[in-house]
C-alpha cells in the first residue's frame, strides 16, 4: 500500500517515530493509502531545516523568487489531470469539478503571489524639511500553514504561496482527511528546484502535530483554515504566545432571492452555491430565503434542477454530486437531517444516504437535501452542517430579510439575487459578512480580502492583504 511522506530539508522522508494512519477512499470507503503520523521530533527536524534555509530565501530578490514560483506554477499547471484525479479519489469530489477548481486554482494561487511579489510595495512618509521615514516589510521568519479538507490542494497553497512571495520559510500541514496532493505537491517542490527547507510539508493530525506546529517557539505566525472550534483552540494557545494569526473559519451562509431577480440565471446559481462540492464549501450558501410571492415557484424550479444531478463515481467525468469526505462527516450530515426533521422540517430531497452499485458499495454518498419549514433560531439553521444541505424559507419585508440573514454567529459570505441595485446597496451595507456577492457566487478575484467576521474569522487572505500578514512592518525615520 502506498505510503506518503513528509517533505523536509528538500527530501521525501518517513515519520521518525515509524507511525502512520489509515487514508480512506471516499467513494469506496476502503483504506488505499497510509500517511505519517508525525509529531514533535519531525518539527524539530521540519524547523532546524527552516532555521538554516530562512536568511537565504528572505534575502534573495523578489524577481528571483518569483521566478522559482512561476517554475512551481507551470508545474502544478502541467500535472494538473493528475492533481485532479488525486483530489477526486481523496476527497470524493468529482472530478470534473476537482480539474476546474482545485488544480485551477492551486496553480493559479502561486501564479498570483509569484506576479505579486515584484509589485508589492512599502510605504514612505515624508515629514517635510524635517525628516522623513520609510517602513521595510521583512518576512516574519518561520511561518506554520494549516488547511483543512475541502479543497485539498487550492486552500493549500492559497497559504504557501504568498508566505513563500513575502520571503517566509515554511512548515504546513495539510488535512490528514485529504493528504494526497500535498505530497504530490512535495514532489514538485522537488522538480522545480525550490530551496530545500524553504517549504517543509508534515502530515498527521491536529493533535500530533498541527498542536506543536501552533506553539513552536521559532513558528511565529499561524494561517489556519478550518472550524471554528478548532480556530478558537489554536487562538488561546497562540495568543499568550503572542503570535499573529489569521483565522479562516466556518459558515453558515444566507442567499437572498427577491421576486424581481432573473429567475433562471438565479435558479441555476443558487443550487450551484449550494451543492458545489457536495456543499462542502465554506461559501455555499446553505440557508435560502426567497421573497414569498416568488417562493412557491423558486422551490419548485430549485428542487427540479437539485434531484437532477448525477451522484456517482467521482472518477466519471459526468458526475456532478460525489462523495462526501469521510464516514464521520456523512455520519454528521445524515444526524443533521434527522435533526431538521425533529425540528419540524420537512424534506422536500433527497435526505438520504445513497447505495451505489460495485466498487462504491460502502461509499459516502448523500443525496442533495433541500429542506423546508424551520425557522432561524432551530439548530438546523444556526450550525454549520458543511454538507449537502440547504433549507429554504419565505420572507415578506427587507427588513425581515436582513435580520434573517444576520441571525447566526457566522459572518463569511453572503449572496443578493435582486435587479434592484438601490436594495443591492443597502443591503450590502448592512449585511454582517466579510463577503458579499451580488447577483453571483463565488465569483472570484485574487486582490480582494477573503475572510470572515463573528465567528467565521479574525483576519483576511487574498492580494495585498495576505502579504502584508506574512511581513513585519518597521518603520525607519531620519531627520534631515
Ligand atoms: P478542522 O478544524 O477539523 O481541521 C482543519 C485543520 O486543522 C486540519 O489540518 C486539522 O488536522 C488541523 N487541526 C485540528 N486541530 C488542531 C489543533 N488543535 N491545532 C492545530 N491544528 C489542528 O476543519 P476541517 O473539518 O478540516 O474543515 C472544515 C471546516 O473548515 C469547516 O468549518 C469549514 O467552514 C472550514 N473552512 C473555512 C474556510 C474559510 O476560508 N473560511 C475554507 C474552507 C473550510
């Protein structure tokens, strides 16, 4: 059976403790790979191999970094049927979806910061006659990089890549859910001829490793990308610590359909931001409130064009719904739908676990679930279920519609389906999210700040923003 490894000082190398854990398949819910286990004595190695790469890889000039990136970018770009097809029998996802979304964006990530850092700037403020001052924005050093298992890869590298840009040296954990195309990813590193202990990729789980990752004392700033709970975990042991951190965390996001949206471009983008991922997407939009005059027909086109996609193999190119990630996780949705029901909710599809045929017997395959009649405050509607679930339910004023929207601990993404710009605006306006799309989702920009507010986060990804996480600002000032 194949064995992943670690990547550090440049080289592919075993756990040192000799422990592994079992990697699932998805869609067979059979074991088909094992991963390290690694802990303390790999992050020792992991942040010596940074300690001894960190000066060199600051000090070089962006253009020559860029570069290297650029190489990492065309690598991952050329390899990136192969990345898909990992991804897809990792995560489950469709592989369809896993080539126009997780290899896209993973080469697009370190192509973006690569390009980014020869244009990134700092600042200079002059003081007149008197002086003036200029701000140098070093690298913070060594850097850790969590991700979780949703978009293995993509989220990955959204983090690697503008640390690596700004000049930081890195150890990163991937999910060890889904581990697959890091290492694949070690490999490249590997190709393309990236310093060795720039990048060190260790595997295993939260507690073995990703704990000691977050309170190493040469580790001084943590990117982390997962739940919320896990997010406040890593704060109180970061904090005292006083690292930085940048907390990506869940959701539980509104879309809002009022009556005077295209109704058919709406329809289809609706139950795109739902179901994408088998709704494993911190952006889907899993709470859906439409304009009550229109509400009987949306339902009704929604649940037509839901029951009509194909649950399959992931590795057929025409399934459109795989499987979900892992047994636990579809064991939490399938409870999630039985809550829904004790709640009061009825199931207008889907609600089930699906039984395939042959080699996907004991996959995790759920059915797309719309569900109705539950108000904000059941827990259906306040917890993030990350699955194949979306409810639905009427709403008759704006007002009613903002506070809806804004009555869960979550704040990350929202989407407005409405031609009326003056109620896009305001809405916009007062809508507690860190993200907000207008008649689309999950439309995406690599400049804008990405992240949450409430408990979906402390912190934003994405341009300028990232890179000026990674770096430590310091001010010079001379008097003339
Ligand atoms: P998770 O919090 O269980 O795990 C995420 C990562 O953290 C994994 O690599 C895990 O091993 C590691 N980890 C767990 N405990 C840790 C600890 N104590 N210290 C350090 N590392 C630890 O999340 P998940 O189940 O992998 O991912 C799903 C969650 O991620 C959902 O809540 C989803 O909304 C969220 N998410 C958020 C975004 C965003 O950008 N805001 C994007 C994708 C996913």
């Amino acid at each position: 059976m194949q064995k992943i490894q670690n990547y550090i000082n440049g080289e592919l190398v075993d756990p040192i403790g000799g422990n592994y854990l079992d990697n699932y398949e998805p869609a067979t819910g059979q074991i088909y790979s094992q991963i390290p286990q690694s802990d303390h004595q790999d992050l020792e190695m992991a942040v010596a191999a940074a300690k001894a790469a960190k000066d060199e890889w600051a000090d070089m000039p962006a253009e020559q970094r860029a570069n290297l990136l650029s190489k990492l970018a065309d690598a991952i770009e050329n390899a990136g049927d192969e990345i898909a097809k990992a991804e897809a029998i990792d995560n489950g996802k469709p592989i369809s979806f896993a080539k126009a979304v997780d290899s896209y964006r993973s080469a697009a990530n370190i192509r973006f910061f690569a390009n980014a850092t020869t244009q990134f700037s700092s600042e200079c403020h002059s003081m007149g006659a008197v002086g003036v001052n200029y701000t140098l924005r070093d690298p913070v050093g060594i850097v850790g990089c969590i991700s979780p298992w949703n978009l293995p890869l993509y989220l990955f590298t959204w983090k690697i890549a503008p640390a690596l840009a700004t000049g930081n040296c890195v150890i990163a954990k991937p999910s060890e859910i889904t581990p697959m195309t890091a290492y694949l990813f070690a490999k490249l590193c590997i190709e393309v001829g990236i310093p060795k202990g720039v990048i060190n990729i260790l595997h295993g789980t939260g507690a073995s490793i990703g704990g000691p990752i977050v309170e190493h004392p040469a580790i001084k700033a943590i990117s982390f990308t997962g739940g919320s709970a896990t997010g406040k975990a890593i704060a109180a042991v970061a904090a005292p610590l006083l690292k930085k951190t940048s907390l990506e965390l869940g959701g539980k996001n509104p879309t809002l359909v009022f009556a005077d949206c295209d109704f058919e471009a709406t329809v289809k983008e609706v139950a795109r931001s739902a179901f994408s991922n088998q709704g494993q997407i911190c952006l889907c939009g899993s709470r859906i409130y439409i304009e009550r005059s229109i509400y009987d027909k949306f339902k009704k086109a929604l649940v037509e064009r839901v029951s009509k996609l194909r649950i399959g193999d992931p590795l057929d190119e025409s399934t459109q719904h795989g499987a979900l990630v892992s047994k636990p996780h579809m064991e939490k949705v399938l409870s999630y739908i039985e809550l829904a029901k004790q709640e009061g909710g009825k199931v207008l599809c889907g609600g089930s676990r699906v039984e395939l045929p042959g080699r996907l017997a004991e996959g995790y395959f759920v059915e797309p679930t719309i569900i109705e009649g539950l108000d904000i405050q059941c827990r259906t509607n306040q917890e993030e279920i990350f699955g194949p679930v979306c409810t639905l339910q009427p709403f008759d004023t704006d007002e009613e519609a903002l506070a809806l929207a804004n009555g869960t601990e979550y704040g990350l993404a929202t989407s407005i389906w409405s031609n009326n710009i003056k109620r896009c605006h305001t809405f916009s306006r007062n809508m507690d999210f860190g993200i907000v799309w207008v008649n689309c989702w999950s439309l995406r920009d690599l400049r804008t700040p990405f992240g949450g507010v409430k408990s979906s986060g402390v912190g934003r990804e994405g341009g300028y923003e990232a890179m000026r996480f990674f770096t430590e600002p310091k001010n010079i000032c001379i008097k003339y």
